[in-house]
DNA sequence: TCTATTTTTTCGAGCCTCGAAAAAATACTG
DNA sequence: CAGTATTTTTTCGAGGCTCGAAAAAATAGA
C-alpha cells in the first residue's frame, strides 16, 4: 500500500541521494551533487557536512588536484573507505570465494577454496560458508565492528526476499536460508542473491553507459543464467529471483535438460548440452554433471577447424539462445545483450545462428541493432555486484538510523 | 538520474496520496485516510480541507450514513464527480467507441461505431476518431473546460511515452501518433495506450483482491495479446508498450502467424490459428482476416460435442498457451491469470492441454496453484481501462500545479 | 597587492508535518 | 432529559527541512 511522505523521511533520503551520488561519481565536489540531484547549494552543504563528521565522507585535501580554473577550487568528496566494510562470498559448482571490501569499493582481503559441493551434505555446505566467512571476520587486522553486511551470491534460485536459496545446480540440497543462518551467526545483516543478478548490478557499475536501464546478462556456463535490468531496476520474479531464461521453452518436447524437464534452452545451449550434441549423444542421453573449461576450449577448437558435429552443437546453441532471445524481447522489446562465462569465448560459433532465430523473431526487427557484448570470466563479476550490492544497503542504513523501509516505493529493487 | 526531494514535493505527493486513496476506498473518513496513508490525522484534516475548497472532494451529508458507533460520526469523502471528466476511445478491429467519464469514475455519455478499419486509409482512420472526440466534446449538455484528458487505447504496439501506434493488426497503417493529434486537435492532454494493458488496469480496480501486485491478463481473440502487472506496476516494454505474450516463438519455424513470421503462440491460439487448424488446412495457409464470434462458438460448440479436429485445434490453442505461459513463468514466476476476450468462453476446451503443457515446464512446479479467471467481454474492460488510466492522469496533475515530473521515480507505471 | 571569479557556508524566511489539546458530534446512562 | 463517555475532526504551537540571498573563502590573473 502506498504510503505518505512524512517530514523525516525528507532529510533522509535526500542523505541516500548524496551518498549515492558520490559513490557513483567518484569525487564530486558539492557543486557537482546540487546539480545532479537538484537539489540547492546549501542543502548539499548542510548534509554533505553531516556526513563528513559522521565520518561517512571525507575530503579530499586540495594538494591532489590541480584546478587550472579561477575562482575558489571545488573540493572533491569522497567515501571514506574505513566508515565500513562488507563481506562478498560467492558459491558456484566446487568453488567457494569470500572477500572483504571497504566502504570505498576497494578489496582488502580475499580468500578462494575448491570443495566438492555437489556430494557435500546440507550441514558440510552450511560448515563451509560459516568457516570461511568466520575466518575473515576473526581476522586480526579486521575491525570486526565495522562488517556491515554480509552478501552471498549462489548459482540458483533465490527467493525474491533475499533470505534463501531454494533450488541450485551446484548442490542436490534445497531450500538453505543462508542469509538467516549468517545473520544468526555473526549478527551481521546478510543477504542472499542470484548470481546472474550479480552480474547484472556489476556491469552496470563497470560500465552505465552501455549498462543503464535496460539490459541483459546472460550467462553462458554448464547452465544457461540470466541477469535482467529493466527501467533501471533488477527484475526479480514475484517469488523468486526469477528471469530462468535457461528454462524458457525453445522446443516443446525436445532435449533433455538438467532440471528434468524438456526443452529448455539450457537443454540445447548449457555447455553439457553442447558437449551432448558435440559427441552426437541422443538428445535423450542424462546431462553430465560437468565438463572442464579445457574440454570446452577443445570443442571450441575443433568447431573452428572443421565443420563437424562439433560447429553444428554450437549452432544448435545459438538457435536455443537466438530465439529464447526473440521471445524475450517480444516481452521487453530489444536490449543491450552481455554475454558472460567461459563459454561466451565461443561467442563467435554462437552468433550467427543466433542472429539467424532472433531474425526470426519479433524481437527480430531490429536484428542487426541489437549488439553483444562478451565477457569470459564471470566471477570477478559476480563478486563485484555482491559487494556493490551490499555497499548500497549499507549506504541505505548508516544514513538512516531510524524507522525506515516503510513500504511503498522506498526500498526499491536499484541495480 | 535520481534527483532529491524538494520540500514542496512533500505537500504535493500528500495531496496525490489523499486522492489516490479516496478513488480507491470509495468514501474514506479522514481518519481511514490517515490509517492507509501513514500520515498524521493533522495533517490529513488539512490536505483534505484544501482538496474540498478547491472542489476536488466533498464530504458525504451525514445523513446518508448509519453511524451505530458511539462518538462524532465519520463523515466520508468522496470525488467530486465534477471536478473533472476523461474521454475513454477505444479503436479495435471494425470498431470505434468513446465514453465521457466523470471524475468519479461514472460514464455520462457513449458513443460507438462500426467501420471498416482494415481498409480504411490513413487519414480516415484519424479523422473518424478525431471526429467521434469532436462530437462528444461538442456536445452542449457537457461543459468542455472540464475535460481534462482523452485516453485512447488501440489494440497492437503502441509506444512506451503513451504517444503513438506503432503497429495495429486492425489496420496496414503503422507508426500514428493519435495523442500527438488528439492533443493538437483539442488542446487536451491526450495519451495512447495498448488495449491488453488497459484490460490489466481494468481488472486490478475490478477486483484488488484477485489482481493485486502480480498478475496477467491475456486477450484470447483474433490475435493473442497481454497485460502484466507486476509488483503493481503495469509492464512495458523499452521501447514499446511490449508484453507481446502471442508472438513467443512456441515452435520455431512453425505454423505460419498473422504477422508473417513462423511458430508464435497466436499462430496457434489466435481465433484464425483455431479455425484453420479446425478445418484441418496447412498450417502455411495465408491466415483469414477476421472469423465472426458465432462462427468460432460453432467451432466451440463442435469440438465439446465430438472428438474431431475442432477438439484438436483447440487442445493445440491449449498447447501453444501453455508453453508460452510457462516460458513466462520461468521469467517472472506463477501468478494469477485472467482469460479475456470471445474465446475465453471456450477454455474449457482449452484449460486440459494448457495445464499439462504448463506442467512440463519450470512455471509448472505450481501447476495445480495456478488459478484461471476467464471474462468473455474484453470491451468493457477496455474501456474501463482507459478511463481509470485518465483518472489516475488527471489526479495527478489536478493536485499538481507546479513543476511536476521532476524525473526519477517520479510519475510510475502504477497500474 | 588588488580584482575577478568560483565555490562553499551562513542566515533568516517560508513550508510542512507532528503531537497535544481543544472542539464537535454522537450514543449511552441513570 | 441532562450528563458522561467516546470518537472524529480541527486548531495551534513546535520543530525540521529546504531555499534564496548574501557573506565568506579561496584561488588565478592583472
């Protein structure tokens, strides 16, 4: 139910919008932030000054800028790095990472571990995430004080609350409340995220003129992922974490997809699926449960070189993709398209085939408009948007101390 | 870019707020309105004392109301009906009709029309809805100065600003800006709208219990079209209006759709899909232009009477909607669907295929949850549609006669 | 050293919302 | 029927926030 505006809310978040605005411009002087938020000098300069003795902002001592112009030198400011710090943990198939980030963005600590988890039990994968997160919290040259939030980003399916995982690939083991089970155990806030949903917020980070408010990330690995951004917010399901876009149909009845169903664009595009077709197994044949980079580059190799089974598994994937892609679009209309993971090196056996279903298509209209981008290494990504994800709720609860998520639009689903 | 809250945005985002809750609950006391909004009962007392000076509430004569309870009575507030009134056009296939809506939400006046849209030129086209707009404004029993907006709704693509038809089935033209004209033509505020979002709009005042945050509304006519809502705001594409649910690809290079590509839903579903495949011709045959509502309620009446080729054209309808609506569903998650439109008369026929094509995919985890309303008279809802959506306008521009629309998230998609 | 220029801070004015108290309007009670 | 209890609505002063104008600060050029 929407919800008035009351007078405190004001000060508040016309705070959020200083922060938020200085930790996307970098160093803006206070002129710069009136001017993007509209808001009048002497409000930028009031709360701007708040923030400074609150030690949320800092100056940036003249020295370090050359001002060439007349007139008193604007005076940068910047997010002082020691206001906080957050925890990014990513888990994917057998890979655990955990880092530690300033409030500035930067990364201070890091720490990756192999594990086997498709045959670890529910409590050996829970030992695990807590182990590690534990071992960067009790570290001595951490001020445990200043972890303001934890993120985990899973391959899977979240819940649209960011408390849980429901269902993963990576593990047999369903529906662990991780955010809930760290919270209880460090008393640090936490939340739980999909991974593709993760790159999406990271690219737009990395690069907003391309990434701004309406795109596409897809993930191109053993599955098939997506991280969507619309009108500038993350699109998440009503239930869950939603935008399975591996598991939108592409051929009723058709191959075998991990999830047990038949079909799926996965089914034709995961890299099992590829390997599948590559080795002219039947379409029937049980997806295995994971094929090495090296094997993939392999197949790549071999596409490239001669016209075999191994070209025709690609295009069959980019037939999947393209018009997965088109009935998509016919949803959203067309967008900016990042193509993610090891496979997203093999972009060039994928497109033209691609290209080709998406022209058949009614997102299709505009075929050739529609650029890709690729990006082969999906874990800096994912970690990226972990930990700029959960700057940002930390951006939104140091500078508010009070009642706050009031429903209504406050809290929205910002990339 | 988001921008801060100025202190004079307080007040007028309040006043919206009064507003909006009174269309919604009717005849809200002051202190109901000070329960959903949040707002103090001062504060409340005095936004409301200034919406009745300006005429855009009245208080309900005690008379009217029982009070039972001890203490001063409520008094109930209620729009003024006129404050203001809308125009609602809706131009469908063959078809053109205008209401006068009063700004409590009560149609004065109608008007409707047949014509031969599919034949009719450019200018024709335009200059019939300009010309039923004229005689409705020109109508002496209405007092002009109080229309304070048109909203015409069209089925096919319209733009995402709400100004033109991009691309109609009802015509060969494309790319008209009716608002643009109407706005020019009248001097009144005007916005062009998709049919299937106006029926979401529709349903969600109808009924807010049912279609609340997240719901889909489908249109099963001669063409398949949608509305969605979701996490109450009304979904658009980037560019276009979008949601276009019938032109998922269910079977690549399948049956021949009336839009000239191959495989979408519609070229199953679609009332010309039915009637072709009932007939058992090619699913290459150039698809009919029009099959009459009594025509395809033979065909309904045929196939529950004998398992023949109707049956099977519409269990194939069934088909293509379910995979289509499980596509969906992996995107945005189960949610609640209305039927809309002459053929949702015959779901009955189509429900058994939908359910069990839905449940062979990733939608289908809820298969049995997933509720089906269906409502044959799409008209109404239409229409109905338009007229909220104008009101809605108006609330908010009625309230707000300073800078408004200051970016940012500012003027939402609310439904 | 003085002046022009640009940025930042200061200060009073004007709104807005809030809480508390008062006023208004009714039902119960004896 | 007058008095009391109860509920709704209005009134009023306090506190906070943003704004514009003016002042102060800080620099480059003359």
């Amino acid at each position: 139910m929407s919800v008035g505006i009351r007078h405190d809310d004001l000060r508040r978040r016309n705070r959020a919008m200083v922060i938020s605005a200085v930790r996307r411009a970098g160093q803006p002087s206070r002129t710069e932030i009136a001017a993007t938020t509209g808001l009048s000098h002497s409000t930028i300069s009031a709360i701007s000054s708040d923030l400074i003795q609150e030690g949320i902002l800092t100056e940036i001592k003249a020295s370090e800028t050359v001002s060439m112009k007349r007139g008193r030198p604007q005076v940068g400011l910047s997010l002082n790095p020691e206001a906080a710090a957050v925890l990014a943990v990513v888990l994917s198939l057998n890979f655990l990472s955990v880092a530690v980030i300033d409030y500035a963005g930067q990364v201070v600590a890091e720490e990756q571990r192999r594990l086997d988890t498709l045959t670890m039990s529910r409590d050996e994968l829970i030992g695990e995430c807590v182990a590690i997160v534990r071992r960067r919290v009790e570290d001595p040259d951490l001020d445990v004080q200043s972890v303001a939030r934890i993120a985990l980003a899973i391959q899977g399916i979240t819940d649209s609350h960011a408390r849980a995982m429901l269902w993963s690939p990576i593990t047999p083991q369903t529906n662990i409340a991780f955010a809930d089970i760290l919270e209880r155990e460090f008393g640090i806030p936490a939340i739980m995220e999909n991974d593709c949903n993760m790159m999406a917020v990271a690219l737009r980070w990395r690069d907003p003129n391309r990434y701004r408010d309406d795109f596409i990330a897809v993930l191109l690995s053993h599955g098939i992922g997506m991280g969507l951004v619309l009108k500038g917010e993350l699109f998440t399901g009503t239930h869950s974490s939603g935008g399975e876009f591996g598991h939108m149909i592409h051929r009723p009845g058709g191959a075998l997809c991990r999830c047990g169903r038949r079909g799926c664009v996965e089914a034709y595009a995961g890299n099992y699926a590829i390997w599948r077709n590559a080795r002219q197994l039947s379409e029937n044949a049980e997806p295995v449960a994971d094929v090495s980079d090296a094997e993939m580059r392999a197949l790549a190799a071999r596409a490239r070189q001669t016209d075999g089974p191994e070209r025709e598994a690609y295009r069959k994937a980019g037939e999947a993709l393209g018009f997965g892609l088109g009935s998509l679009f016919a949803l959203i209309d067309p967008a900016p398209v990042a193509m993610v993971g090891a496979s997203a090196a093999a972009f060039d056996l994928i497109e033209p085939a691609l290209r080709e279903a998406i022209a058949q298509t009614a997102g299709g209209q505009h075929s050739g408009s529609i650029s890709f981008d690729t990006e082969p290494n999906e874990l800096p990504l994912i970690r990226e948007g972990c930990a700029m994800r959960a700057l940002s709720f930390v951006d939104q609860e140091i500078f508010a101390p009070g009642i706050q998520a009031r429903a209504g639009s406050v809290g929205r689903n910002v990339a």
